[in-house]
C-alpha cells in the first residue's frame, strides 16, 4: 500500500470513529444545555441520568476504538481474551435485542487476531438491525489464531463493498468510511500471512480469519 492509499485509510478510520462518536458526544452536549437551563429536581435527575448514559456509550466506544482500530500502546503483543470480549459486551449494552455466544479457547490473543476479532464483531452487531445472536469464537489450532463470527437474525444488513474489503477486491474508488475497517484488517491479515473469509445468507452473516502466530507480527 503506497502512502497516498495510506493516507486515505488512515482520513477513512478517522471519519468512521467521528461518525459513531456523534450520536453520545452530541447526547452530552444536549444534557448539559438542559442541566443550565433546567431547575426542576426531577428533570435534573432524568437529564444527569442521560449525561450518565451518554458518557459510558462515549468511554466504551473510544476503547473498542483504542483497540480496533490503533496502535494501543498500552497492551503488549498479547492481549487477554477478556479484554475484547469486555469492550463487545459493552458495545451491544443498549442493543437488548443482539444476545451473545461466546466460545473462546486460550487465556489471550496476538494483537492482529484481536483487531480481526473486533472488527469482525462490529460488522456482525451492524448487520443485526433487528436484533439476533451473535456467536463469536476463538481458538488457536496448529500455530494460527482461527477466528469466526456468525450473526444470525430476521434481517441480515450487510453491504456488498464490505465483502469485497475483506476478500481483497475492493477498488480505490470504493474506500469509504464504510469499508475502511474491513479494507484495514484485511491488510493486516496478509501482512500476517493470514487471510480473510466470508459468507452471507438470507439469515446469517458469517466472517472467518486464520492468522499465523509465529513471526514478526504486524498490527
């Protein structure tokens, strides 16, 4: 990837995390307009509970950000399986209608395959748009992390161009906001030595990734 190429992932990264920032950072401002102009007890109780709710959605987000999507010095080339599972648990708080399968092997991850999982997750939580259960599993088997997500519900979301981020054959002109995290981690799986893989039906979405450990790893 030239650094023109690099450039314009890194703008596209920036735009999502602006995008899924709006919505709780506006919530805050709006709660504190309110809080100055409001002096019955009873709506500053419904609007601190708001500000509440606006600041852990904000926190919550940046951290699955931190990690998904940055350098996240603060971990090392592992990291424990705990972590991302807290910060997708966190992501679907205010989705009642999304439940969660967990199926992880293994105490932690290499960063990459944690910024796969994550991606990943937040692909299948997009595509449930009205609600369903997301499985997500994890294991390492013959010296690779093997990584799948299966999003199942009455409605599967899912755009073409997010496809063809992940199986390596989307065109320049076709990175946005919109695919540049699926375009990111497949980079980061080849560079790996890895890859990426998905199918998708009527009713279910389902992402898969193998990701070598032994190596110099990237991510």
């Amino acid at each position: 990837m030239d650094d023109r190429q690099s450039i314009d992932l890194a703008a596209m990264l920036c735009s999502r995390l602006c995008h899924d920032m709006l919505s709780p950072v506006g919530a805050l401002s709006n709660g504190i307009e309110l809080l100055t102009l409001e002096t019955d007890p009873e709506m500053r109780a419904n609007v601190m509970q708001l500000l509440e709710q606006s600041a852990r959605i904000s926190t919550d987000k940046l951290k699955f950000f931190r990690l998904a999507f940055g350098a996240a010095g603060g971990f090392g080339e592992r990291v424990d399986i705990e972590e991302p599972k807290a910060l997708i648990e966190a992501l679907i708080a205010d989705k009642p209608g999304i439940t969660i399968n967990w199926a992880l092997a293994g105490a932690n991850l290499a960063k990459p395959a944690v910024k796969v999982l994550l991606n990943f997750a937040q692909i299948g939580i997009d595509s449930l748009v009205r609600g369903g259960t997301l499985d997500i599993g994890a294991e390492i088997r013959n010296g690779a992390s093997e990584i799948v997500v299966r999003a199942a519900g009455p409605k599967i979301a899912f755009d073409d161009t997010i496809g063809k981020a992940l199986d390596g054959s989307l065109d320049r002109s076709e990175l946005s906001s919109r695919t540049a995290a699926a375009h990111m981690i497949a980079l980061l799986a080849e560079e790996n030595g890895g890859g990426l893989q998905y199918a998708r039906t009527d009713d279910a979405l389902v992402l898969g990734a193998v990701l070598p450990e032994s190596g110099d790893l990237i991510g």
